[in-house]
C-alpha cells in the first residue's frame, strides 16, 4: 500500500513541467536588470577537463549549447580544503574557512559542548554547562563538529525521520523537520541551546541578502544541515530559504516507484542493495531526480513537491552527487577493477569510463529538463545560469591511486594513526563512528595545542609511511587561516573572538598525489585536499545576453556569491565575508547590449 500511494505521489507531486505557471510575484525583482532569476547548479565532483572533455566529445549537449551563451572559466579553484560544507559556503558567502568557519562536514570546535545524544554517526553526547567552555576528562576543550546525516531523527530514511504512511508524499519529503536538535552539537554561552548548521556559519549569505531585499529563494541539497545556506538567523528555521528540499543521500536505498530520470531510468526497477543511495550508479541518479523535479517544480511557480503555488524563486538551485559517485565508485566492491563496475578515469587525460560517462550525460540531461522548463514559462532569457562544483575529486590519474592504508600488502597508516595519544579522547572513543576528518587531506586538532612541535616531528617521521607531501602548522598555517586556539573571551557562537579561532585545525597534511587515507574498498579517489585535482572544477557563467568566452585567468568558486548579487542588481559588499576577504566578481560577464 505505502509503495502504491508512494507512486501515485511521485507520479503526480513531482512532474514539473506539465504544471500552469502561476503570476510571478518575483518578475518584478531586480528592475531595471534583465536578471531576475539565477539558477545555481554544483556538479559535485566535475572538474573543468570534465567539462571540456564532454563538450568535446559531444556527450553533452546542454552544457555545450549553454557554454555558446556565457562564459567557461578553465582555471577555477574551489575553497581549500575542497569538502561539501566549506565548497558550499563559499559558493554562498565570497568567504574561505578563515571567515566562515566552515572547514569540514566534520570539524571541531574547542568552546562548544557535545550534543544532548549521540549522532546517527555516534559522535558521543555529553555534558554542557553554562558559561562554561566545554572540558573533556583529558584536557582538552571543546568538541567534534558534525553537520551532516547524523544530525537527523533517522538518516536510514529518504525524508530524515520515520515514514507516517497517512501522508505519502512525507517519504520523499526530506528537510528541516528531520534535525533533531537534541543530536546538534551546543553552546554553553547561549543557555546550552543547540547550534544549527545556519547559525553555525559565521557570516550572511546570498540568500539572507536577497530574501531581505525582498526576494524569495530555494534550494535542494544533500542533507538537512546544508540548510546552512540560509546563513545566521537566530533562530531554529533557516528562515533566509523559503523553500528547502534535502532527500538524504545516505540514506537507504528504496524503491521510486513512478519516478525517471533524465536519461530514462525508470526508479520503480531499481534493486536495493542494502546501502545508501551513493553506492550504486543507478541509485544515485534517482536520488539527484528527486532535487531535480524539486528544481522543475519551482521553474513553474509551484513548491519543491509542486503541491502549492510559489513564486519563482530568485536564487534556487541544487547540488548533484552522480558525478562525484561516478568518479569514486566501484560497485561491487572488488579488488579487481574493470570497466563493468568501476568509474573514474582511463586516464590522466580524464578519459571517462563508462559507467563515469553515463553520470555526467545524466546530469547534462538533467540541467536540460531545467532550460526546457525555463524556455516553456518563458524565463529563459531573464535567468542567468550558473554551473561549478563545490569541490573536485583526487586522483584523476587512475595510476595514482594510492589508498592508506588501503589494500592487503599496504602497510602505510593515516596520520591520525600516527600521533592518536596526542588527539582528544573523542577520536578514542569506540563508540564513536566519525573518526578525523580525513580524505585525501588530514585535518587535525590536538588535545593540547602546545604539542604541536611533537605531532609535526612524529608525522615527519613517517613521511614516507603516510604519503607525506607537505605539512602546514605554524606560520605556513596562519597564512590560510586565523590562528587555532581558545579565545580569550569566549561569548555566544559562533562570532570570531581574539585570542585563537576554535576552529582552526593545528595542522593540515596534504599528502602526495593519489594518496587516500580509506580503508573503503568501493572508493578510488576522494576529495578535501588542496591538489589540482581536488580544487580545479568547472565554472559556467549562462544567460542568452551574454558575449561567450573562455577565459584562462585564475578564479576562485567564492566569486560566484558577488557575482550573483551584482546580477541582480544588489551590492556584493553587502555579503560579510566578500567585505572582510576582498572577495571580487568574476571577470569577462560582457553583454550584447
């Protein structure tokens, strides 16, 4: 019964471009600017020779027809480190880490308490008092960060919590509603009152400074934490996003009855393997459809679901994971690789292999579901189209792959192996499911920052056991980043204070090229590090005004943000990390006006 009245919604819910377009409230945002609408779009995972491979190969029509209206930024460099959380808020705020405070899905902050109860990912609860800096029985101070599925009531579930079987269309209906607040990590200078990832996030974003202008914003993303996007609100609503659509990806695979893809798969024949939606090729097409239809849904005056009328939204948008699944899986798991189960590159050039090639022309016809819609309601013309990546994927030589410690024979160890007596008791803790944040980078908070010298020489030590490439502590550190510490008058999160950010890791080991710290036997390649590989992904500026161009001059992903404002007729120096950056617009947007 529930998988019928599931098809029957998602038959009817989520069609977007049969819908009426309803008056749109928001034609009038922006006068005096042909832009009153931009289309955000991050491909995770698609590097610029991607993008150049497949508009080559003419396995991408759509994005080929759009690169003849607007401009291709070859050498753009994403946030370092090239991970979700800190990818997406630069697209969203001009800023890096330093101002932000956003360094990785999971992080640490040495004021903040642990939450009320363990995470879905088991990051141990704890206790909070008031006024107080958190204090751990070794030491240390603070606690893990987490902004990811293990906030949610239930991330084993598409919407984040337990299916109610009277309302159908809640199936699919990931958001908000799914954070339980008693698994947020909390301030103890704000009551022990727990910190969603919007509040968590230090400065505004394009959405607060539109949706105070006035206009009404979308997106659709990954998790419910992405909600961040929304920027500081005070409050336990993201209420700078009026509508936000988050079907967990690492949730577990159901069958979607009623559902297709871009590219013809029918959602209701998939198998479910007993993993998450990013373990399978075809999986994790359904999934990204689901933001899609939220997207084609919204181009046409409805609601993500396309059960209520809405005005078509400002900023929207959505991120897709295909790509970046596509690069990293092999499915099955198997220590031999070939072109029937594996993704990823043929070779350094960024030849795709099959199944990789069949994700990016998914997406390509998925962004052409959304200019269709576009031309249909006629906003074709006053929407600018823009498509980067929050982060890129290492290694794309597939002969570089290196895993630590990876594979029988491999004897490296990542560095938290290394220097554990020296972590916080948290990392320690067998219940504890999270572990470092380690990728292809090691990001690394110390017990006590004053054995930062010892940490640095034991990893230096093992240079060759952990695939050393470089080592930033110190002076080099401080160079990226605000200095780590405690600061000297901690008050309520998440304002920067003098004295140390307690965000900021001690140290951050970048390895040598192809080197991933996993033991996972379905991945070849991994993302967070600072490597070419890593940080240098597409960038596509669209909008049928614009003069085409390719340009070669060095850009970073956190220009986006001014360059949407100034879009839309509003000021880029009123985002607050564009103000403390210097953050500029991108270069060459010239029109045919």
């Amino acid at each position: 019964m529930k998988q019928r009245l599931l098809a029957v919604a998602l038959s009817i819910g989520l069609i977007g471009t049969t819908l009426p377009a309803p008056a749109r409230a928001n034609d009038e945002f922006g006068d005096g600017h042909k832009v009153k609408h931009v289309l955000l779009i991050s491909i995770d995972g698609m590097h610029a020779v991607d993008y150049e491979n497949c508009v080559a190969s003419n396995s991408c029509p759509t994005l080929a027809a759009l690169g003849k209206t607007g401009v291709n930024y070859t050498r753009t460099t994403t946030s370092r480190p090239s991970d979700s959380f800190p990818g997406l808020m630069a697209l969203v705020t001009g800023g890096s880490p330093r101002t932000v405070g956003a360094f990785y899905d999971v992080g640490y902050d040495r004021v903040l308490a642990p939450p009320k109860i363990a995470t879905g990912n088991q990051l141990p609860g704890g206790d909070c008092v008031v006024g107080q800096i958190h204090r751990n029985s070794d030491g240390s101070t603070g606690t893990q960060t987490e902004y990811e599925e293990g906030n949610e009531f239930d991330e084993t579930q598409l919407n984040g919590r337990p299916f109610p079987p009277t309302s159908p269309l809640d199936a699919i209906d990931g958001g908000v509603k799914s954070i339980n607040p008693d698994r947020l990590i909390r301030d103890p200078f704000n009551n022990c009152q727990p910190v969603y990832s919007w509040n968590f996030v230090r400065t505004n974003t394009i959405f607060g400074v539109i949706h105070a202008a006035g206009g009404y914003t979308a997106w659709s993303d990954k998790h419910a934490a992405y909600a961040s996007v929304s920027g500081p609100t005070g409050t336990n609503q993201p209420s700078n996003v009026d509508d936000y659509y988050s079907p967990e990806v690492n949730s577990l695979q159901i069958v979607l009855p009623g559902l297709t893809t871009a590219n013809g798969f029918d959602c209701g024949t998939l198998v479910p393997n007993g993993g998450d939606w990013t373990t399978d090729f075809d999986a994790i097409k359904c999934n990204d459809q689901l933001k899609v239809n939220a997207v084609l849904n919204q181009i046409n005056g409805k609601t993500h679901l396309g059960t209520s009328k809405a005005p078509v939204p400002v900023i929207f948008g959505m991120n897709f994971q295909a790509v970046s699944v596509g690069e990293k899986l092999i499915e099955p798991k198997s220590a031999v690789r070939t072109d029937a189960n594996t993704g990823g590159y043929e070779d350094a050039a960024g030849t795709p292999r099959p199944k990789m090639l069949a994700e990016i022309q998914f997406v390509d016809a998925a962004i052409g579901q959304m200019v269709a819609a576009l031309k249909h309601e006629g906003l074709l013309d006053s929407t600018t189209i823009i498509i980067t990546a929050k982060h890129g994927q290492s290694p794309i030589d597939p002969n570089r792959f290196f895993p630590i410690p990876g594979k029988s024979g491999n004897n490296g160890t990542p560095p938290s192996g290394i220097i554990g007596a020296l972590l916080p008791a948290v990392y320690s803790d067998p219940n504890n499911g999270l572990g470092l944040a380690e990728d292809d980078i090691s990001q690394i908070w110390l017990a006590d920052s004053t054995k930062t010298g010892d940490a640095v020489t034991a990893l230096e030590n093992a240079g060759t056991t952990i695939g050393l490439g470089q080592i930033y502590f110190g002076a080099s550190l401080n160079t990226l980043f605000n200095p780590p510490g405690v600061p000297n008058n901690p008050g309520p999160c998440c304002t920067l204070r003098e004295g140390g950010d307690p965000r900021t890791p001690d140290i951050v080991v970048i390895p040598n090229v192809g080197v991933v710290y996993t033991g996972n036997l379905k991945k070849q390649s991994e993302h967070g590090g600072y490597a070419w590989d890593d940080t240098n992904v597409m960038l596509l500026v669209s909008n049928p005004d614009i003069r085409p161009k390719t340009l070669h001059s060095f850009v970073e992903t956190a220009q986006v943000a001014p360059t949407i404002l100034q879009l839309l007729g509003l000021d880029p120096a009123a985002l607050d990390a564009v103000r403390s950056e210097g953050t500029p617009v991108l270069p060459g947007l010239d029109t045919n006006r």
